[in-house]
C-alpha cells in the first residue's frame, strides 16, 4: 500500500510548519518530467497509442458494385475472382472481403465490400478498377465507402434548387 497523505493530514502539516495552504497555488506546482511520484495521472490514456485510431474511418473500404448476382455453389468462385483482382492492387485484410447475401434467395447481392489495409491501396484500388469490365454485362462501378454514406443522405425527392431573386451588389 502507497503511503498516500489525506488532505487532513496536509493540512495539519502545512499548519504546524506554518504554511498558509491558500497562498500556495497547486496548479504551479509541476513534477520532474519522468517522475510520478506515484500519482498516477487521470490524463495517462492520451498518451497511450491509441490502437483503433488505424480504423477509426472507412476509409479503407471500397465498394464494389455491379458484381455478377451468382447463387450459393457459384459464390466461391465469384469470390476467388473479386480477390484476384483485388490484392494485385494491395493487401485485402483478413476477413476483408464481404459479399452479402439475399437471404430469401442466397444469391449475392451484386456487391461485395473489401478493406485495405489502408485508405491509399482503398484509393488506388478504386481508381484502377472503377469502370473495370468483367464481361459485358458487368462493369464495375467503385467507390469508396465512406462517399457511399454522402448518397445516403440525398432525398428522395428531387427538388429544384431554391432559387433566390438577383439583388444588385
């Protein structure tokens, strides 16, 4: 056990050397870089690196869009295909190729999602295969998926632009 003083025992300390605790400022008071004297700091985690900031964004993930919709037994291969591609232009994550299902007919959906290790690769990669023709009825159309979350937001709506009456500067 630390041998920690309460503020009741600074107190009759500061008292009996006759230090006046309200003239002195505590937030002055800085300790020797280094040395913690066993106060452990509150702020201790900021220093920490901070592991998640690698993935904090999406900005390592592409969206692969008009992908062949293929049933079960032919996902495999659709899958080996899409990899192929994809890790000329960087390394896939582990784990970081998905391509949803329709569950009611366990067909893929047209569209898989693949993470890079990081967004330069995710960015090359969108560049490079954005328009990539697998056979005719299927171009690719990439894009990164942190931009997909922008087309979400649209309206449904379409609305014309409000337009304001010209006013002479």
């Amino acid at each position: 056990m630390e041998d920690v003083m309460s503020m009741e025992e600074i107190k009759e300390t500061a008292s009996r050397l006759g230090i006046d605790l309200s003239q002195l400022d505590l937030d002055s008071i800085r300790l020797p870089p280094g040395e913690d004297f066993g106060i452990k700091s509150d702020d201790e985690d900021l220093n920490e690196e901070d592991p998640l900031e690698f993935d904090a964004g999406f900005g390592n993930i592409i969206v692969v869009d008009n992908l062949p919709v293929v049933p079960k037994e032919k996902f495999e291969k659709l899958e080996g295909v899409v990899r192929k591609i994809y890790s000329q232009i960087g390394v896939i994550k582990e784990d970081g190729l998905w391509m949803p299902l329709d569950p009611a007919t366990q067909k893929t959906l047209g569209y898989c999602f693949i993470e890079y290790n990081t967004p330069q690769e995710a960015e090359l990669a969108k560049e490079k295969t954005n328009g990539y023709k697998l056979d005719k009825a299927h171009i690719f159309a990439v894009n990164m998926f942190e931009d997909i979350e922008k087309f979400l937001k649209v309206p449904d709506e379409w609305a014309p632009p409000e337009t304001k009456p010209y006013a002479p500067g």
